[in-house]
C-alpha cells in the first residue's frame, strides 16, 4: 500500500511553521506496513490543493493536513467537495462536540464554530475531541482520503482513529526499522569498512540507509516483517555489524519516535551502563546540553543537575571561579571553564563534570575572541582537560549553540568509551 502525504498551509512554505507533521505521519504509516512514496506542500490556493489530490490518484491513500479552520483561507473542506463532486452538510454530531468543547472552555458558540461542523455528505467523520475542526474519511475510486486538521496535538489521535479504520480490512506486512549507532568514523569511511557487509543485505532484500549526524551516524536496516525468517537475519547481520565496527558501535534502538538528540540518548545508555554520574555548568548554551539530556527517558540515572550560569556574578558565587580570573581572562576563557568544572563537580559530587562558555554571537566578539569561539572543559574524576572550539562568525547564534551541544556530547562519548 502506497501513501501521499499533503500537507496545506502557506506558513510551511515559508519557514514560519517546522512541517513536524508529515515526519509524525510517515512514521506511523511506515509502522503499519504503508509506504509513503511522496510528501508534498502546497499553498492554500485552490488550483494547488486541487492538482494535489489529482496526483493522489497515483496512491492508494492520502493524508491531507490543515485548512480546515474557521477562516477565510481555510478552504480545504470547500475543495475536497469539489474534489468529490459531494456537497456540505451539518453532522449533528459534530456540532454537538464543538458545543460541549466550547462550553468546557467558557466559551460561545458563534457563526464560524457552526461552520465548522459542515462535513462532506458522503465522508466518514473523523471525531476530534481536541479542538473544532473535524477529520474525513473519503474515498474515490480506489484511492482513500483522509482529511485533518494542521494542528499537530489535535491531528495525531485523529490520525491514530482513522488509521485503524483503513487497515481494519486489509492484511499489510509491517515494516521493521533498527537504526544502529555508529560513533567516531566519517561517513565515507565506514561506507568503505562496510561495503562487503552491505552487499549481502542487499541481496537479502534489507535496505539500509545512512543517516549523518554530526558525530554520530544512524545506520537503519528496514525489511518487511512478513518475509520469512526476517528477524532472525536483521539479528544475524546485527551481530556481524557489532564485530566489524568494534568500539564504534555505540547502541541500538526501534525506529525513532521522537524528536531527542541521539547522541545524548547514545551518552546516557553509555553512562548508564557504566554507572557514572554527570553534572553540566553551561553559560552560552543555556542549559541546552542539559535539556538534550534530560529529554532521554532514564536519564535521571546518571544526570545530577546542572548550572547555567550565564552571569560572571552566578560563575562566581555558585561556582567558585575567582574574580581575578574573569578580571584577567575574560568568562571565555580556558581558565573561566577550568574554575567553573570544578566548581560544578563539587557542587554536585559527580563522576563527570562538562562546562561550556563561549560567545555565540551575533554580537560580543573581539578580534582575539570572535563569534564563535567556545571554550569547554571535562572533569573525570580529578582529571581535567580543556578544549577551544572556533565554530565560525559567519554562522547564526542558532548553528554555534547547537554545535556546542553535539561537540560538548561527542567528547564525553568519546571519554567515557574508554572509561
């Protein structure tokens, strides 16, 4: 079964809103054995919603998202009737959910929430129980159409219903992902090591695909589950990926189904299985390396606690560092993150210690120091070791930070491996 996902909205088109929504989907189809050949955006014009559900034909089933709102450009639900050759009609239903919802929230029904119970005569009403806007199932000639709203917390529930309702009569074989991590070699490097091992997965009918980033590579094996003997092979070629890579491999996981860093899920299991315990002082990056972490189920297992002390005043009085050392070297400074991992480390009586302090810009830079530069410092047990990053001036605040995160990571990976 061959998928479209369409998602509708100017916003997405012009960066103002991410397209979370089309990954989420993918995902979930991909889970249930439906394989999406294509993910498409489009403008909220009609012309263009239009020619998209033409060119849906091609599939077997389409996801349609947003335009299904109370305004004026909203003018998905108006389309698809013309689309359908079907008209729009009141469901009772609906405009029953949409009052109990409003007055939940103290609020009156007026002209447009009204509106918003007209659904195709023809549809399968999909309930949403989250917002006003609800979803359709239609179908036309042997393509099905699933039509909901761009919101993302109202369309996932809505998706998962009307899902179960489009494989409720049909038998499809699921789709297995494992994504393997692979830390410490450049991409081609390990297309290279891996070639010989490839070719043999290939022949079995087992796709794999690179998955860069940064530091850390995913490499994911995908297969149909119906295949005979499928999981006993991605196991055997599992193990022989293990002895070939060594200490490169770093873990394992199901197919993602969220947003995490991997590298700092990857840093966690390894701390976990190593028992360690870690604590952060952050001063550019904001207690974004802290977040990353704590985005990881389990990570209270090894994660102590953090200080983002973005202040020279909060370097000084939570984390000890002198004042001659800020008078002196500046808070950007190898002798700045040396006092302040230190400082962090007794503070939280932790195994391992990391601190950052940088200028990620786009002002603040000097000509000995400019945007960009970040100085970190690790503590293992009593050991210390200090690093100066140049990130680049010409990049954004955004690209430094994140760069701090994935680099600050990769070096306390790359240590604790050998621990």
């Amino acid at each position: 079964m061959k998928a479209l996902i369409l998602n509708i909205g100017d916003e997405l088109l012009i960066g103002q809103v991410v397209n979370t929504n089309a990954s989420y989907i993918a995902k979930q189809l991909n889970l249930l054995g439906i394989e999406v050949k294509e993910i498409r955006v489009v403008n909220d014009e009609q012309s263009s919603i239009l020619n998209a559900l033409e060119e849906g034909q091609k599939y077997n089933l389409v996801i349609i998202t947003g335009g299904l709102g109370p305004t004026k450009d909203d003018i998905t639900k108006h389309t698809l009737a013309e689309f359908m050759d079907d008209t729009l009609i009141e469901d009772k239903m609906v405009l029953s959910d949409i009052e109990q919802l409003l007055a939940s929230r103290g609020r009156a029904m007026n002209e447009l929430n009204k509106q918003q119970a007209l659904v195709l005569s023809q549809c399968k009403v999909i309930r949403n129980f989250l917002g006003t806007a609800p979803g359709m199932l239609m179908k036309k000639n042997q393509t099905v159409y699933i039509s909901l709203p761009g919101v993302p917390f109202e369309m996932k529930p809505m998706l998962n219903e009307a899902l179960k309702i489009v494989v409720s009569e049909l038998s499809l074989p699921a789709i297995l992902h494992k994504t393997y991590f692979v830390f410490g070699l450049p991409e081609s490097e390990l297309a290279l090591k891996l070639e010989d091992w490839e070719n043999r997965l290939t022949k079995d009918g087992i796709k794999l695909a690179y998955l860069p980033n940064r530091n850390l590579i995913r490499l994911r094996m995908s297969v149909y589950q119906s295949e005979e003997g499928t999981l006993k092979k991605v196991q055997t070629y599992a193990e022989e990926l293990k002895n070939i890579l060594g200490k490169h491999f770093v873990g394992e996981d199901l197919f993602e189904q969220s947003d995490e860093n991997p590298l700092a899920r990857v840093v966690v299991n390894v701390l976990k299985e190593k028992k360690l315990s870690i604590a952060l002082a952050e001063s550019c990056t904001g207690g974004s390396i802290a977040a990353a972490i704590t985005k990881i189920a389990g990570a209270s297992d090894v994660f102590k606690g953090g200080v983002v002390s973005y202040s020279n005043e909060i370097k000084q009085r939570v984390l000890g560092v002198q004042e001659n050392t800020l008078k002196n070297y500046g808070a950007v400074s190898k002798e700045c993150v040396e006092e302040m991992v230190r400082g962090v480390k007794n503070l939280m009586q932790v195994d391992i210690a990391l601190s950052v302090s940088g200028i990620a810009g786009p002002t603040g830079g000097t000509a000995n120091k400019p945007v960009g530069t970040v100085w970190m410092s690790l503590m293992i047990n009593d050991s210390i070791e200090t690093k100066l990053f140049q990130f680049g001036e010409q990049y954004s605040r955004e690209y430094i930070i994140e760069s701090a995160v994935f680099n600050g990571l990769a070096w306390v990976l790359k240590r604790i491996l050998n621990f």
